[in-house]
C-alpha cells in the first residue's frame, strides 16, 4: 500500500509491505501528481518495506529521472536491509540519497 503526505514544499510518500507491480504504479501515478503539483522534494518512508520486487526499483528509478532535470530532490529513507541489499546488488544504491529516519530526511531538505 501507498500514501502521500504534503511535507511543507514536498511530498512524502509512505510505502507499507512489497514494492511490488502494483504498489509500483501507484506510486508513479502519485508522483506524477506531485510533479503536477510543483513539490520540491519527495521523501520515500521505506521503513515498513521488506521486500522490494524489480518493479519497485524501476519506479524509483523512473521517478529520478524525472526529479533530476527539474531540480526535484529525492530521499530515500529508512531502508530495511533486505531493500539496501536489492538497490546493491543492482547497482542503484549509489544513485539515491539516503537518510535514516523520517525526521533526518525532513531536516535535510528545509
């Protein structure tokens, strides 16, 4: 399951269980709103995520790559190890800005 919580001039977007196919395309869905919407930051609580399919890292990935261009900066925070271990073993752990609780992330971007 998904949500999104405005957080001053961004987003933050709380994923419960698998980042599976589905939970993939709400997530995009929700952050093409948010783009929509002119949010300067996106946060993705990834604490109750244990297991992320491929799918998942493809969003965060595809979202990036919007974000990037447009100045948009994107956290990801709170990564279960099972998540942090997925991202390696890819190749993306690299590529996310990562912080350890909700409230660093937030911090990070005021």
């Amino acid at each position: 399951m998904v949500s999104a919580e405005p957080a001053g001039k961004g987003m933050v977007f709380s994923i419960v269980g698998n980042l599976d196919v589905l939970d993939s395309q709400s997530l995009e869905e929700m952050a093409s709103s948010a783009f929509q919407a002119g949010c300067s930051f996106f946060v993705f609580d990834l604490s109750q995520v244990t297991y992320m399919h491929s799918s998942g890292a493809s969003s965060l990935l595809a979202i990036q790559k919007l974000a990037q261009p447009k100045g948009v900066r994107m956290v990801l925070v709170s990564c279960h190890p099972n998540v942090k271990r997925t991202l390696q073993i890819i190749g993306l752990d690299g590529l996310f800005e990562m912080r350890d609780s909700l409230d660093e992330a937030l911090a990070s971007l005021s």
